[in-house]
C-alpha cells in the first residue's frame, strides 16, 4: 500500500520516523497543519508515581507537535483516573484514593517540562487535569447531555471492550463509562482551549474516534485523531517491559544508569527504530547508525542510549552512565556507580564460635540473584539461572543452588558483581 503524500511539516516528520498507524482524516489534519497551528493533546491517566518507557512514545508525538510549529496539550486524567481505562486488561484497575491520584500527579507533571517547552506562548505546551470538568458533573446532568451520543452496540464493538468480552471477563459498568469520559474530554478541550487533535497508542483508537465523532456530531467543529503502532520489541515484547520490570521515566523510581543499559541493551534489528522515535538525531545520522553490521551494531546502540538519556537525564548523567557501562563490562571493573544492594551476611551462634566470632556466611547463587533485585523471588531466580544464564563475578552460573561467600578463602570479597543475561543489568550486592 503506496504511503499518503503529507504537505505539513507535522505530519511528514511523523512518517518519516514511523509515528503513524491510523488517521481519521488524514487530508483534512495534513491541510491543517500545514495551514497554521495545530493544537494536539495526550491524555496521561495518574494510575503510578512515573510514567514508563510504554508511555515515551507519546510524549514524543506532542514534542515532534511543538517542533512543528503546533500547541501540545497534556491531559492528566485526575478524573479518569477515578475510573481506570480498562483497555488491553481482563481486570478492573485497582482504586486509587483521590490522596493517592494527587500524589501520582505531582510526582510525574515534571517529566513533562523536561521534554516540553511550557509557557503563554502560541505554541507553548500547557497542563490540564481532567477532573477540573469531569468531577464537576452529575450523573443525571451527563447522561442527559452526552448519553445519547453513543450506541450500547457501536461500544461493544470497540476492541477495547469486544476482546473482553470475548475473553469472557467481566467488564463493570463503571468501567464501560471510560469511553464516554475520554471522548467528553476531546469536547471540553475543544471548547476550552481550541484543541482539534488527540494523539495516542493503537488500543485507544476506539476512544479517540467516538471523542472524534462526538466533537464533530455535537459542535460541528473539525476534529482528528491519530495513533501510533502498537509498540513490540524485536523478541515479541511489549515495550519498556523487563525481567526486572518496567522502565520508569522519574529517577527516583529508575536509575539515569538502570535507563542508559536499557536503550544499550536494545535488539540490533530495534535499533534503527528506537533511534527514530526516541531521539532527536537527524534521519541520516540514523540511516549510517542503523546500517551498522557486527560488533558495529554496538556503537549505534550507545548512540542511543546517549541520546536518549541525555534527552530524559541530562548529558553529565549519561555520561557518567556510559562511563560506569563500559568498565563494568568492557574492562570488568567493580564501580562504585553500579546499582548496590545490601545483603545482611552473618552467619549462626555456632559458625561465629566455630570461627573465633567471624562472621562467617554463604549464600547460593539465587539467593544472591534475589538480593540484586533482578529477580522478585527464589523460584523466579531458580528459573532465571537455570535458563537465561546469570554471571557472578564474571563467572557463568547456571546452578540455583551453587553457594559463595566470605570464609578463610574468599574472606576478601567485598561484592558480588551479578549480571542477568550476557548483555543485562549489573548490581552489586555488598555483604553486610
């Protein structure tokens, strides 16, 4: 299928670096951008104290929207939030208090001043909560207002709730009302602040054409929608999903080091992709990266974790994240910027008296790969060994049960360097 032709800078930046998976109405938002500016939002529901890599990709379609010359709009859904999108789960979202919401908000608005520019400008990014409107009404007063606007048989046919259903797991009502909230939002906005466009993942395209339709049916006002493919690694992967869990975007919840390794770690065949959605390096600096062969593939692959942490963390961290990679695995060098962990290590009454009152301990190699925290328990670190390999100190280890420590002959060992995987992550345990 031959690709549209796009006139707006907008909307050929986002071919060209493989933002685009479906349009409402591609012609009519190409003019629009073209023509002046285009006010696009993203909308963020509160459900953590980060948002993830998952959700990077997005926050990059409304930086590629400023660099264009549009307004992004960031929606953080305080209201929404209060329900749970139920999209792409069998089960209903734990609740969050309205104390725990507040919270979420505060810890993850400041991610998005790092890759936005905030201000009264034309173009200046600007942060709304939803639940300024959608707390504001009544259930009776909603239902009245917009309940006609949507059929009980065009929302069941919505993947978001046909693939559950078919999956034959309960959807509650309150959950099934998602849809209505996040289209209300593309209508207030539009009112409000003059937003024609709402940006987002494939799974949402169901939401984001019933608030298309909605602006389009009650106002009579242009409106778009655009989504983004679903994002999958080269193995099979969802994106920013790891053995060790999600990669955190705040780096409180992740280390600037743990995000350098991540982007390092990437599949060669992700390389090329990863470089065009989450950089800002230019197209054909990115075509010489991505048609590196062999050891080569390496360089591109610190080009992006450089620039993608230089982008999330500042330069000096990625730097220093470089740095503290290449001597733990170029040079096999212990350093003190490794993520550590401490494990208390003191042994019985009996081995301290045997041993004149030394501490004196083992710990078997799962032990030690759950200390690290790269494992969230013994039999998943059973597994880990025994099928993806861990190293510590350098050494393979694929025996759960092999056991090292501090004793007469290895007394002077001061940490465990463990790795998960031949290329993962390294932490340090430190006995104590």
């Amino acid at each position: 299928m031959t690709e549209p032709v796009f006139k707006s800078d907008f909307l050929k930046t986002l071919q060209a670096r493989g933002y685009i998976h479906q349009i409402t109405h591609p012609e009519e938002l190409d003019a629009a951008a073209a023509a002046g500016v285009v006010v696009g939002y993203v909308g963020f529901d509160a459900t953590a104290k980060s948002l993830h890599v998952g959700n990077l990709i997005s926050v990059m379609m409304l930086r590629r929207l400023q660099q264009a010359g549009g307004k992004p709009v960031v929606i953080i859904g305080g209201g929404t939030t209060k329900v749970g999108d139920p999209t792409g789960r069998d089960s209903s979202r734990p609740h969050l208090t309205d104390a725990d919401i507040a919270a979420n908000i505060a810890s993850i608005r400041s991610v998005f001043e790092i890759f936005l520019t905030f201000g009264d400008g034309p173009t200046d990014a600007i942060l709304i909560n939803n639940d300024d409107w959608l707390s504001q009404y009544g259930y009776i007063q909603f239902l009245r207002e917009y309940g006609t606007h949507f059929t009980v048989n065009r929302m069941l046919a919505f993947d978001s709730v046909k693939l559950r259903l078919e999956r034959e797991q309960p959807m509650t009502f309150l959950e099934f009302n998602y849809m209505l909230m996040q289209s209300v939002d593309f209508l207030e906005l539009n009112r409000r602040h003059n937003v024609t466009l709402q940006m987002g993942g494939s799974d949402q395209w169901g939401n984001i054409v019933s608030g298309v339709d909605l602006v389009r049916r009650v106002d009579q006002k242009a409106a778009f929608g655009l989504t983004t493919p679903l994002l999958t690694t080269a193995s099979g992967g969802k994106m920013g999903k790891t053995a060790q869990g999600a990669i955190w975007l705040n780096s409180d919840q992740l280390s600037p080091y743990d995000y350098w390794q991540f982007w390092r770690n990437a599949d060669d065949a992700d390389v090329g992709k990863f470089l065009k959605l989450f950089t800002d390096l230019p197209l054909d600096e990115i075509t010489r990266l991505e048609a590196l062969e062999g050891a080569e593939i390496n360089d591109a692959k610190k080009a992006l974790a450089d620039a993608a942490t230089t982008m999330l963390h500042g330069g000096g961290e990625a730097r220093k994240a470089r740095a503290t990679s290449e001597k733990a695995f170029e040079l096999g060098l212990a350093t003190a910027d490794l993520p550590t962990r401490q494990l208390l290590w003191v042994g019985t009454t009996e081995e301290q008296e045997r041993n004149e009152g030394k501490a004196f301990d083992r710990r078997s190699a799962e032990a030690l790969l759950k200390a690290s925290e790269l494992s969230p328990s013994l039999g998943q670190a059973r597994k880990k060994i025994q099928n993806e390999g861990v190293w510590i100190n350098d050494e393979l280890v694929r025996d759960p049960s092999r056991t090292f420590g501090r004793n007469e002959a290895d007394a002077v060992v001061t940490a465990f360097r463990i790795r998960l995987g031949k290329h993962g992550r390294i932490v340090l345990v430190k006995p104590v």
